[in-house]
C-alpha cells in the first residue's frame, strides 16, 4: 500500500479523503482566495453599507461634513423682544379646531371664546381666511373627498397604518380583535381585490414600506397554532384554542437585530431592537388589511403570539431552520426576528426553500459547540410531535439567560452562525458556493475558515464568575455600549 493510499484510508474514516480535501480547498480557494482575501472580507463586513436590514440605522446616509461648515450664531437673528407661541390661537391646527367647534354665522366673531376673539381682532385677515375654509371650502372637500374616495383608498390605508405608532395589544378573542372596528373608515364589506397575485404583490410591497426587511406569504398549518393560548390574547387558556375560520393565510415579516450588538452576545445583544421594530410593522400591517375590509391578528414573538412563529417562516418561504432551531435566511442568516399576521384576505402564497441549510448544518456544528448551556444538540434530527428537525433543550437554554450579567437571553448561536453575515461580496459569494454545492466540500472548507477567523471563546467563559466563568461575549462590544467610556462609574 503506497503512502498516499494509506492516508487517503486514514482519513476517510474521519469523513473527508486527501483527494476529496485538495478538491474542496481548491474550490474553496478559486471562490474565496486565501486568507488574506478573508481580511478584506472582515474589513469590508464594517462598512455601513453591509448591515443587512439596517443599512438606513448606521449612519451611512449622512455623508455630508458638518464641521467644515460650522458657525457660532445660527442665520436667523434676534433683532427685538422675543415672545413664545400660544398653541391655542397661533397654531392653525388648533385655532382652526376651536373656530369649527364655536363658529356661527349668525353670531359670528362676537359669539368666539376670549382667546380666539383676540386673536382675531390683530389678524382679521386669518378669520376671513378660517371662516372661508370651514363654511366652504371643507363641505367642498367633503363632497369631492367621497366622489373619489377609491382613487386614493390605498394611500390613506397606507397613511393610517403609518399613524398606528403603538397600537394597545391584542387582548380580545378574535371575533372582536382580529375584525375592522370602523375607526378608520373601513368598508362594511371587505373590498373586492383583482387577485390573488397582485393582492400578494401589493401587501409585500406595503410590509417594506412599513419597514419590513423580509416578507413571505403561506397558508397557515392548524398544527403550528398552540392547542391552548397564552394569557393576555383574549382566549380562555384553561380551554383548547379553537382556530378561527378566518385564520386562512400567514404573513410573515421581520427585521434583524443590530448587528455590532449581536456579535457582541451574550452580554451587549437584545432582540428588543428587532423585536420592537418588527411589532410595529405587523401592527401597521394588520391595521392596514383591515382598512381593506378584511381580518388581521398580529402575532409577535415575546408574550403576544398564539402559534409557533419559525415553521410559519420556513412554510413562507424565507428560510430553513438550522441546527440551533433559529430559521437560517439567505439574506439574514439567523439575524431575523419575524412576526405573523394571519388573515383571510386572499394571496398568492410562496414556495418553501431548500438553499443547502441541511447539509451544511450537517457537519457544521459550531453552534452546538459554542452553546455554554449544552442545549444544541450535535447528533441528528428526531422527531418531535410528528415532525423531524433538530431539538433543542429549551429548559438548558434559558437557563443559561440568567448565568451571564449582560441583556436577558443569550444569542451566541445566532452570532456564531456562519450564515449570519453582514451583506458584503465575500458572504454572498460563500453563500452562492454553499448553496449550489452538491458534494458539501465547500461546507467543511469554509466551517474551518470561520473557525480560523473567527476563534470563539471557551463556552464555560460565558458564565459569571461565581458560576466558574469569565462573563465573555463572542465578540467585543461596539465602542457606542462600552459604559466606562461614557459614565463615571
């Protein structure tokens, strides 16, 4: 047996041959060069421009010098007697609304509160001017406003949900909740829409202009809604949750958490940020379907939700879950924090993706072990309530929440993930190779990589000090969270 025959048995019996190795480096080497291609890679993963999903949060629209330009006296002067604004009278929004409430032709400016008969006698021109508006100009308005209410019915749907800032949460059945309640204007009937094609396109279109990074649409699976609700949801928790029939589709949307923070897990990271943005995407959404007549429920991770949220995502066609049990997104990785809304109004629906999650995750297995609290487990996938995937610990998992000083939870597998990457050209090229890789070569080529350029802490550093550890993050925090360098403690 020659020498390199005797090595290419060796290590086949550790899952990769010599050959099959000079096969995936070279691949591995044409793609992504060597390592100092990876440095410029890291390098290129701090620009603004990569922060996937928060590129507008950066900073990096305002390019502009300030400082070349800075004066010690603002333009405008001060050249007598200063005197502050009465929001009664001098606000128009204001003044205009008392005049609507008070204002009668026959008795006129005699018949105005003190304060707007005041006003008016040192500007007689803006009550002929409010008068004109009110006695003319808003029946106008009124009229015209219903002749061509449809033409515009998108925009002020679009410019309501807009306005829902933060609704109160859901705590109502559905049958009160989930339906339009009039404050709006909504249409007794729900409207008739072209199709279900261009329904799909319009509320996709709409969820991203709400802020939404990622949307996708799918029916919904009875077997991910829980069998009893939490509280607070307008169910009776003690009784098996009946689906409501208008529970039809799902649509799911989400955004990522940010991105210096969440390397910096367990200690610097929230999914508050995402979590808060996503809530109020879905609650302007749901806002937004029911102002075309139909029913909508917001479901957003937290305590505010009544179905389990990451087979929606996988269903909708955003991603796959991994090891770790996070759904893995091309775009995101596993930086995504989702939302549902369920609804009846009637969509195209997507596909599900296969994008080489599986086998990566196959052999990857940094997440599990990276995980402190040994909740990820390395073997295969087993079924857990009729389904196969990979099942996590969740009792280790949280925990492990409380055994470290930074934010509540923990996030090292999102952070640790080779998916969860900032939106520069090496990501998505490793993206491109993995994806269309049928021999999975490249998956241990670049497990190795991320390994090398990324080194991970001793899993037990996680921990608090009295509980052996060294309360590490993965990462150092951004130079924004650091506190010693802005309070004296």
């Amino acid at each position: 047996m020659t020498l390199d025959r005797k090595r290419d048995e060796e290590q086949i019996s550790s899952g990769l041959t010599r050959r099959q190795l000079l096969k995936a480096s070279g691949l591995a080497g044409t793609v992504l060069g060597s390592a100092g291609l990876g440095l410029l890679g890291y390098q290129a993963g701090k620009d603004p421009s990569t922060y996937t999903g928060n590129e507008s949060f950066q900073g990096a629209a305002q390019t502009f010098d300030r400082n070349r330009f800075a004066v010690d006296v603002p333009h405008y002067e001060k050249v007598g007697p200063t005197q502050r604004v009465d929001a009664r009278t001098e606000v128009v929004f204001s003044r205009v609304s008392r005049l609507r409430r008070q204002w009668e032709e026959e008795t006129g400016a005699e018949g105005l509160d003190d304060q707007l008969k005041e006003y008016y006698a040192r500007f007689p021109e803006d009550l002929e001017t409010d008068v004109h508006l009110i006695e003319e100009i808003f029946p106008i308005h009124r009229e015209e406003a219903e002749r061509h209410r449809g033409q515009f019915l998108l925009a002020e749907a679009w410019s309501n949900a807009m306005g829902e800032v933060w609704p109160d949460a859901v705590d109502t059945p559905p049958e009160e909740s989930d339906f339009p309640s009039g404050s709006h204007g909504e249409p007794a009937e729900p409207l008739k829409m072209k199709s279900p094609e261009t329904t799909a396109v319009l509320i996709k279109k709409i969820a991203h202009q709400l802020g939404s990074v990622l949307v996708g649409i799918t029916r919904l699976n009875p077997d991910w809604v829980y069998s009893h609700a939490m509280r607070r949801r307008g169910f009776d928790p003690e009784q098996p949750l009946e689906i409501p029939k208008h529970w039809e589709y799902a649509i799911v949307v989400g955004t990522p958490m940010s991105w210096d923070p969440m390397y910096a897990n367990p200690n610097y990271g929230t999914s508050s940020d995402a979590y808060s943005k996503t809530r109020i995407v879905a609650l302007r959404l749901t806002s937004f379907i029911k102002q075309l007549g139909y029913p909508a429920r917001p479901h957003v991770p937290g305590t505010e939700y009544d179905l389990m949220v990451p087979p929606v995502v996988i269903d909708a066609g955003l991603g796959e879950q991994g090891r770790h049990g996070v759904v893995i997104t091309p775009e995101l990785g596993s930086n995504f924090r989702p939302a549902v809304i369920t609804t009846s109004l009637p969509m195209k629906i997507d596909k599900p993706i296969e994008f080489g999650v599986q086998d990566f995750c196959r052999t990857c297995k940094i997440c599990a072990e990276n995980c402190p609290s040994g909740s990820i487990s390395t073997g295969k996938r087993e079924e857990v309530r009729g389904y196969r995937r990979y099942k996590i610990d969740s009792a280790k998992c949280h925990s492990f929440w409380f055994s470290n000083l930074g934010n509540l939870g923990c996030r090292i597998c999102v952070a640790v993930c080779p998916y969860t990457r900032k939106s520069n050209w090496l990501h998505r090229t490793a993206l491109n190779v993995t994806s269309n890789d049928p021999t999975g070569l490249s998956h241990t080529v670049l497990t190795q990589m991320q390994k090398s350029f990324y080194p991970a802490p001793d899993p037990q550093d996680y921990y608090l000090p009295l509980l052996g550890g060294k309360n590490e993050s993965y990462r150092k925090p951004p130079w924004w969270l650091k506190t010693e360098d802005f309070i004296d403690l």
